[in-house]
C-alpha cells in the first residue's frame, strides 16, 4: 500500500460509519492481522481472553464491553485528572473501549489496531474516529499531535527490527505522555515467544529493556503502576513523559544568572496580629541577608498595634511594601496571591525570577542563606523549589524536608532531632513547607488554592502540582533558618483546627492520591514508612 493510498478512507459495513486504513502489512516475525480475529478475543485462541481449562471452565474474561469498559473507565478517568489531555491516541485499541472511555471525558481520542475485526466490532458510535492499520506507520498523524498515548500490552506482539520503527513513530506523535504496558521477562536476550497464553507474544523483554528503549527516545520515567495495588511480576505498566513538554526543560536558563539589582527576590510575607513575631522576623531579614529584595507584607487587619511598626517600617526599610487586605480571615493561600497580585501590579519595573513565601515567625542569623537558595536555583534548571533547613530556637531539627507516610499524611523529616550529618544533605522531597520557601515566579502564575483553609495543605497541593509539571523539590541545608512553627496561629480553636485539616486532607487526597501512589516507583522517597 502506497503513502498515498494509506491517507486515503475506505468505507466498511459498519453502520454507515467510515474507517481509515493505515498501513496494514505483517511484522517480520509477528502474526498476521488475520489472526487477530474472534477467535484470539472471544474465544481464547492463541490468547488469554475466555480461555478455558480442560474441563472447559473459563479462566479469563473474554473481551467484550462489559468486562473491559469499566476498568478502561477508570484508566481514563485517573489520566484525564492528572495530565489534562486533549487530545489523545490508543495503540493497538482492540474493541476500543478506551477510546470510548476517554471521548466520554471530552478528550479528542483515536484509536489504530492491525484487527479489522476488532475495529468493525468496536462501539458503534465511535467508529468514525478509528482506524485499521499497523502502528509502524502513523503517518496519518502529524507530529506531537497526541498529548497522551496509550499502549497498553501492544508492542509486545512487534518483532525487532519492526519494533524500533513502533517506537519511533510513538514517539514522533506523542507530545507529553506515553503510558505502555507489556509482560515481563527478565532474560532480555532471549524474549519468550510464548508469554502467558497469548501466542503472539514475540518481544518479551525486562522493564529495564523496555525503559532504554524509551528513554534512548527522549522520555523519562514518572511512574511504574496506573492502579494503586501492584501488578503481578509477569506484567509492568510505565509512564513516560517526553523531556520536550516538560517546563522544566523550557524557558529556563541553564547557566547561572549573576545577581544584580535588577534580580530582586519579592518576598511574600503574611501578617496577623504578630507583634510578637513580626517586628523580629524583619528586622533579622533586613541584618542577616546578604541578597537583595523586596519584602510584601500581607496585613490580614491586625488590631494588635503592630500596623504602627509596621507604617514605621516601611518608610525607613528599602525596598518595603506592606498590602492591606480588605477581606477579614485572610488565610494563607488567599494571602499569597494578594501580595503575588501586588507584585504583578506595581513591582514589575523590577523583575524577579524568583518569589520568596515566608512566615513571619522566623528568624535569620546566617547572613547568606538566601543568596544560597538562589543560587541552588539557578544551578538547577529542573528545580522549581528550593527549600532550607528549619530549626527550632533551641537548636533541634524542627523540619529536614517533608514526606508522607503510608496513609498520605504529610509530616516534617527529622523534627525534633539533632541536625546530625543524615539531615544535612541536599535531597529532592516530595513536598516543602511553605514557611520558607523559594519558588520559581513562573510556577505561581496561577496562585495558590485559596480551596485549603487555615495555613494547611496549600504547600502540600502545589508542590505536587510542580512536580506534575516536571520540577523537582530540592531540600537545601546548607541555608538554615529558625522557626518558631505555629506561634502565630489564631484564636481558632484546636477543634476547629482539625476539622479544617481533615477537610483540606480530604481534598488533596481527592485530587492527588492517585498520583502519588502511582509514582512511588519513581520517586523511591515519595513515602516513608514512618511518621
């Protein structure tokens, strides 16, 4: 079939619905498109779906609407959630419930498998967006035209050299996300012909073989398991994200910037009724650090006296600006975005690259800790935010990075400890407390949720959000700072307090539990297992 003729369509007796042929030629090695018929998905005939034993029980589940639409459902549904797919395409579709499954969700979804029974077969009212064909030539598609592609127990069934040429075209249409799930065999130089009950099985190969493929194609790993419970050892599912679309690798300069005036952090600082906090924070920032910026005070309508220091300050501090919020109860998240409003308002005759999200119960006596994080910064590219050491006034560790345990409840590393050797090396984190935290300015575009209330799980939601966008968390203790933690928390009762924190939980569980179970595998100290 001629280049020409693979973009042409061809109508099939399919209730007046059209579908495309691409190239429909037999892998060296592979099985032919005949093969792949009702037997192979009914019937169990040279595969697992409604196989049956000896005594003809049925030991798997053949492959119809009912018994693959709900999982594919859920596969859909976690993927539309995190990566806000677009467009989106299945390889080796099958019947092509995924494709329904995703189109369900308003994501623009195709769907190519080299079965033209599967395809005349497929969901009525999706088969004008299907196509019959191999997915060695994807030609009919442009390039990076497909924000997420599926493969899932698809490449297997291709014979090297064809394989490679698969691969290359995945990769040449898919713009960010690549999911693939294959069975796994460990003795990569000699792929089992015969994996499971599936005949067609060819190119069985160990995950680290699988994933050389794809990185050797400019993907990197994020995750190792769509479902939350692990699969069996026969089987792996991996997710890719293509280096290109991750804003990490965009934009950002990899040389380090010299500091300058015109490279100010804007440092964001919140304020309610601090006075017995907020004078000392300043006045240490303004004495102990070394670099230059601009300080946003948030006043949340304090009634305490401290506005007096406060209009005092800002006057004879340089580069000091105080915001008075308008609206009573101002929390954390809320109390960001006014001063990040500010900033974009009145501060950009100054850029900053940076933005600095501080307590106002700190206090600094190293002089360099904030030239130290910008300049952690500007050395790594691909992190989006550097958090320092916290110790409490008495000199123990109060927070060496965050984590979670088991049960997705957040917590500091190391707190109450001896700031020993173990917590004081640079480390990547899942997450960083947003009492100090230095972030990248292009990150906050978008604010904070204003959705989590009483100063708990805003951090938490945005560095996993960061890290979604292909940033790293970095932990920097070579930048000390000490915290009072929790002082300056209002007249909110404790019960009060936790039942907020159970909701803000609830929330961020509900948004991101999904993902941070899913890439354990790629981020071994995404959990510890002790809180």
């Amino acid at each position: 079939m001629s280049n020409n003729d693979q973009k042409e369509t061809d109508t099939l007796p399919l209730t007046n619905k059209q579908v495309h042929y691409a190239s429909t030629k037999t892998f060296v090695g592979s099985k032919s498109s005949d093969f792949y018929g009702e037997g192979y998905f009914l019937n169990g005939q040279g595969s697992n779906y409604g196989r049956r034993d000896k005594n003809g029980i049925q030991l798997f589940l053949n492959y119809e609407e009912h018994n693959i639409l709900p999982g594919n459902r859920r596969i859909a549904a976690y993927l539309t959630h995190i990566y806000r797919p677009k467009t989106a395409i299945v390889l080796g579709c099958a019947r092509a419930y995924l494709v329904k499954a995703f189109r369900e969700l308003g994501v623009e979804c195709k769907g190519i498998d080299i079965s033209e029974w599967a395809i005349n077969h497929a969901p009525t009212e999706i088969k004008e967006h299907l196509y019959v064909g191999d997915i060695c030539d994807l030609s009919l598609f442009e390039k990076n035209c497909f924000d997420v592609t599926v493969a899932m127990d698809v490449f297997e069934h291709i014979a090297v050299p064809d394989l490679y040429t698969a691969l290359d075209e995945a990769e040449r249409t898919t713009r960010d996300v690549l999911i693939v799930k294959f069975p796994v065999n460990n003795d990569y130089l000699n792929p089992d012909q015969t994996s499971g009950g599936d005949k067609s099985h060819i190119s069985v190969y160990s995950v680290s073989w699988w994933r050389r493929q794809f990185e050797e194609r400019g993907f990197i790993l994020e995750g190792q398991a769509i479902e939350p419970q692990p699969e069996d050892e026969t089987s792996a599912t991996l997710v890719f994200r293509k280096k290109s679309s991750l804003r990490a690798s965009q934009s950002i300069p990899s040389a380090p910037a010299k500091f300058s005036e015109k490279q100010l952090v804007n440092i964001i600082m919140l304020n309610c009724n601090g006075i017995k906090f907020t004078h000392r924070c300043i006045e240490t920032l303004y004495k102990n650090t070394d670099y230059p910026f601009n300080l946003i005070v948030v006043d949340n309508q304090s009634t305490d006296g401290i506005e007096e220091y406060l209009n005092v300050a800002q006057k004879s501090k340089p580069n000091m600006h105080v915001v008075l919020s308008k609206q009573p109860n101002t929390d954390f998240g809320n109390g960001v975005n006014i001063g990040l409003q500010y900033c974009r308002n009145l501060l950009d005759k100054e850029p900053s690259p940076y933005i600095l999200l501080l307590n106002n119960d700190m206090l600094f006596l190293q002089k360099n800790w904030l030239s130290i994080m910008v300049q952690t910064l500007e050395n790594n590219p691909d992190v989006g935010i550097v958090s320092p050491q916290l110790l409490y006034p008495n000199g123990q560790l109060q927070y060496a990075g965050a984590t979670f345990n088991a049960q997705l409840q957040p917590y500091h590393i190391g707190r109450f400890k001896k700031p020993t050797t173990e917590y004081c090396k640079v480390r990547t984190i899942p997450w960083a407390t947003f009492a100090c935290a230095l972030i990248r300015k292009e990150l906050l575009e978008q604010g904070l949720d204003e959705r989590y209330l009483l100063g708990t799980y805003e951090d938490v939601d945005f560095c996993t959000k960061v890290r979604v966008d292909g940033f790293e968390v970095l932990y920097c203790p070579q930048a000390s700072v000490y915290h009072y933690e929790s002082d300056t928390v209002s007249d909110v009762t404790t019960e009060q307090f936790g039942k907020q924190q159970l909701a803000n939980a609830t929330l961020f569980t509900k948004r991101w539990a999904d993902w941070l179970r899913f890439n354990r595998g790629a981020y071994p100290d995404l959990y510890s297992e002790t809180s």
